[in-house]
C-alpha cells in the first residue's frame, strides 16, 4: 500500500477536490483506493459525495471509539472512504498521535489511501503528513500561495515525509500567475501537473458530484488524469532546475522581487 498525502500551507485551494477525484479515477481503472477525509475540524468529504450521513467518521476513530474499519464506507466506481465528522464536539477527545498507525490498518485492504490532510502547520497537518508515504503540495499560482508551500516544506523536512511533487491548482494561464518552471525552481520540488481553474468544477461541488463522474471529459478531469498516471507511476515529473541552495526566506524574497520587478 502507498498513502499519498495532500496537503497545502492554507485553505480553500482543492485539496479534498483533487484527492477525491483522483481516488475515483483510480478506483474507476479498478485499483483498491481509499480517500481519507483527515481535516477533522472542516470535514469537506463527504460533502462533496453529496452524503447526508455517516454514523461513524475518522473523529470516533482517533477518539477511541470505534476501530477504522468501522469508519469505512463505500462509494462510487468502487472508491472506499473515510469521512470527518462535520460537528466540533468530538475534538476535544481525538488524539491525533493515532493516525499513522490508523492509516496503516488500511493496507491489507487498499492499493493507494488518498489522505486530504488539514491545511497548514498546526498538530493535525503534522500527524496527516507523518501518517503518509509521500507528500503531495497542492497550491495555486500566486506569491501568498508560495510562501505557504514553503512553510510546508520546512514541515515536511522536519518530519522527515518526503515531497514527491506539486499539483498546481485553479490556473489560469494567465501572465500574470507565477510560472510553473518557476515554483518549481524556488520550491526546489518538481510540478506533477497544472489544473485549470474549471466552470464544471465549481459546479459539480455546488450539486454534491464529483466532476470525475459529472463531467468527465472537462479539463479539469483531464489534466487530473497527469496526476493520476503519476500516483501510478506510469510517468514522471520534470526534474526541478538546479541551483546554488539558499535560505527558504532568502528565496522567497529574492523571487517575489524578481517576479514584480519585471512588470
């Protein structure tokens, strides 16, 4: 089994998205995947699977009271997942320092497990990235969105869980976006694929569809088809340029410089 986390250094920029959508390509091609919906405090899961109820979540199951399997659901294409209880009740009883042994019961019975990990840097986006093979950043193309990255990949160095790449989200491609080859270069991390900024997926999450299943010949779904071919290893990521290694801050600084100096 490999546990693939997504995670981001803020909000609001596609992680459950593309780890929900991704699982369901994987699944649809008949792989044993499990996503797995780890920001307890704003639960997005099941939400956008359109389901109404789930008994048992992740949050019973780092509380103590039940065991993951218990936590297990079924969805479609096959996809299995994990959801996160949408009330902040159970908080207070959810003992974090349980998911990496949580997430590796799930290997007798899974391929891949897709963790949505919290955004940020606080202890449940640390537990999410030590309960995974592999890191995954997902970002989007802008300066505040890279220095969030790179706090991230501090973390991840600290932890000790490997950055396998960068999935840049809700792209324009529009001049003004940083470059991709650019992120790359500063964040020293290769990219694994652009996604655009997609109408039908906006839409898909507001009807409670994954676009995977409600439109899937749009662009979104097909350039999470790069990802999918990577998580598989049927392909890879350019390697990153190399340069002289220097300070995160020193980095940032001096490309957020050269990037508005040139306009």
């Amino acid at each position: 089994m490999k546990s693939i986390a997504f995670t981001s250094g803020k909000g609001g920029v596609g992680k459950t998205t593309i780890a929900l959508n991704l699982g369901l390509l994987l699944a649809a091609q008949g792989r044993r995947v499990t996503v797995v919906d780890a920001d307890l405090q704003m639960a997005n899961l099941g939400i956008l699977l359109g389901v109404d109820s789930t008994p048992i979540t992740l949050n019973n199951v780092l509380s103590g009271d039940n065991t993951i399997k218990d936590a297990v659901y079924a969805g479609p294409k096959g996809l299995k997942y994990v959801p996160a209880g949408l009330s902040s009740d159970s908080l207070n009883k959810v003992d974090y320092s349980k998911l990496p042994e949580t997430m590796r019961a799930l290997s007798a019975d899974n391929e891949f497990v897709l963790i949505d990990s919290p955004p940020g840097l606080g202890e449940d986006a640390r537990a999410a990235a030590k309960a995974a093979d592999e890191l995954i950043i997902v970002m989007t193309p802008e300066p505040s969105s890279l220095a969030d990255a790179l706090k991230v990949k501090i973390m991840s160095e600290r932890i000790g869980t490997q950055i396998k790449g960068i999935v840049l989200n809700m792209s324009y491609g529009d001049k003004s976006e940083i470059n991709p080859r650019d992120l790359s270069t500063v964040m020293e991390v290769p990219i694994i694929a652009v996604l655009p900024d997609d109408r039908e997926v906006r839409r898909s999450n507001a009807l409670q569809q994954p676009v995977v299943l409600r439109a899937p010949k749009s662009a979104f779904v097909k350039a999470l088809g790069v990802v999918a071919r990577f998580v598989l290893g049927e392909s890879a990521p350019a390697a990153p340029p190399t340069k002289q290694r220097k300070g995160i801050g020193a980095s940032l600084m001096a490309f957020i410089r050269r990037l508005f100096g040139k306009r």
